[in-house]
C-alpha cells in the first residue's frame, strides 16, 4: 500500500464494520491528565550553532509556555526532531524538560524503528516523572503487517505502565495507527489514545466515533473544532510560533466562552505568516519566530535540515510584526 492509500485506511474501516465493540470497558483508563480537553504544544529541540542540544534554551522555552498559558509541552515528536537525536541525546532532552515542567503536563516521545531502543526510552521517561508517552510505529519499513504493529506495541505496553498515546502519521513513519489496532490494544488501561497528525477530516472523525472513551487528539489545526466538539484535546506545531492563541481557545472552552472566535483568531495569525515560511524549512522557522517572541537566543536545527537565509528571516520577522500589530 502507499504512502497516500493508508490515509484512506480509517474512514473505510469506519464503514466496514470495524468500529464494533470500541464501546468504553469497565476498567479505569489510565489518561495521564486530570482532563482530556487540553492544549499540548509538540515543541522543538533547541540546538545551538554546532547542531549541539541547548538545555538552558530548552528551559526557557517550558517557561515561555508555561507563561503562554499551554497545559503541556510533547517533547521528542516530529518538531522535536526526535530521529536527529541518539538514544543517550534523547534522554538528555527528556531530563532537561521533566525537570522544568513549572506545573504541565509532559508527553514524552520514546519512538524508534526498533522495539528494544523504544522500550528503554520508554522506561526512562516513564523513570522520570513523564506523564504519558507518545509512540511513533517504526517508521521506516513499507507498511508492516497488523499483527507486527500489534506485538511491537504489547512488547511496550507490558514493559512499562505510564499512559501511552499512539502516534498516527503515516505520510512519515509509513505505519498506520488503524481502529484494528486500537481494538487490539484496548485491553491495555493505559492505552491513552492517539494524536492524529494526518491532517484527515474523515479519519479523525472515525477515530473519534470509535474511541470516545479515550483521548483522540487532533494533531493537526484544521480538526480542532471537532476536536472540541468532542471533548478532546490537541497537541499542536503551531503552539511554537503561537502558544498563547493555542492557549487561549482552550481557556474559552473550559469558561464556556467563544472559543470560536479564539480559533479563528489563531487561523488569521497562520493565515499572515503561511507565505513568509513557504519555502523554509518548517522546524528552523518554527524556531526561529519562537526565538523571536521569547528574545532569546537563536535557535538552529539539526542536519539533514538546513538553516535559514537572511532573507527568509527578515520575511518572517516582516510577517511577525504584521500579526502583532493587526491580530490583536
């Protein structure tokens, strides 16, 4: 199957009649977090000029959003360049950022193309007061087969008990994360639920319709509003350049208030910097507009990624100030 078909994969599944017996089981599911309707920002890696992990620029972006008003930070995600990282790199982060969590939620992201690897990182953060992890599939085989995707995951639920979401976006790791292989873990009480970053409208729909129990987390901004609807929370890229608009439309919900209008405010924000950054590298600029806000150091991304131009950088920080002055 390629990469574009597995995308399709949920919304067919929803149809034949694989969405049969995800009704909510008697046991207490083990969440990780106090509600399920919350903000996550999936934040970078900070690296200095030399490519090098920055920990005090890691710890002052957990202080910036914390001020920004997120309820939790993923680390170690795809915005996180987590497959730059080694395994010994990969707990350093993780360190840096459990021990500055300043009262947020921390999702930890331990995923590797490998289950031995995945496991340790697994018990490490869960070792280190992580508060749920989010499992990428191993990414690099052609679409393993259900049963694989199913023992590699029970080898990671028997191994360790701190909540586990699972990671869908196949347009990288080439896996799909299917309502039959929900349905195979289920059994599992710290089975969390999922971030689903394909981007989907009828996927995330189905996922949503199948698991209301758990925790389906849009990972995209275009499923926000059903996401809400629902009851579910996010974890967001868009939280690097813009954590307090993220924040914000949550604050609404839980006041009851126009979180609507608080999401709208967030698309005309995107709506200004999306031709500043088309072109770039998406991590060096989600970067380099968060280094901006913050006043902080600039922040470089790890090879294969390259680097911004100068001209890249005064666009963007053209299209920056154009969001301060007209989005109020």
């Amino acid at each position: 199957m390629t990469r574009r078909g597995s995308l399709g994969m949920i919304g067919g599944m929803a149809a034949s009649g694989l969405l049969a017996g995800t009704a909510a089981s008697a046991q207490t599911m083990k969440l990780g977090s106090p509600t399920k309707t919350m903000y996550w920002v999936a934040s970078v890696t900070p690296c200095n000029a030399n490519g090098q992990f920055d920990p005090g620029a890691m710890q002052a972006i957990m202080q910036w959003h914390r001020k920004s008003g997120a309820d939790g930070v993923v680390v170690l995600g795809t915005s996180g360049e987590f497959a730059s990282f080694s395994v010994a790199e990969r707990k350093a982060i993780a360190e840096v950022v459990l021990k500055n969590k300043n009262g947020m939620n921390v999702i930890v992201g331990p995923g590797t193309a490998n289950i031995t690897e995945t496991i340790d990182l697994a018990r490490h953060a869960q070792d280190n007061g992580a508060d749920g992890l989010l499992v990428i599939p191993p990414y690099y085989f052609n679409t393993p087969p259900l049963a694989g995707l199913t023992q590699y995951y029970r080898q990671l639920f028997d191994a360790v008990q701190v909540p586990i979401n699972l990671y869908h976006i196949p347009g990288m790791s080439e896996a799909p994360i299917t309502i039959e292989l929900m349905n195979n873990l289920k059994q599992y009480p710290h089975l969390a639920g999922i971030k689903d970053s394909s981007g989907s409208a009828e996927g995330y729909a189905a996922f949503l319709a199948a698991f209301p129990q758990l925790n389906m987390r849009c990972g995209t901004s275009n499923n926000l509003e059903p996401a809400l609807n629902a009851g579910m929370g996010t974890i967001l890229a868009d939280g690097n350049m813009w954590s307090s608009r993220c924040a914000d439309i949550f604050k609404a919900y839980r006041a009851k208030g126009d979180w609507k209008a608080q999401l709208q405010r967030l698309r005309a924000t995107q709506a200004i910097m999306r031709p500043a950054t088309q072109g770039t590298n998406t991590y060096a600029a989600m970067k380099y507009v968060l280094g901006l806000q913050m006043g902080g150091p600039r922040m470089y991304t790890r090879v294969p990624y390259d680097q911004l131009s100068d001209e890249q950088m005064a666009s963007m920080k053209a299209a920056l100030e154009r969001v301060q002055r007209e989005v109020a």
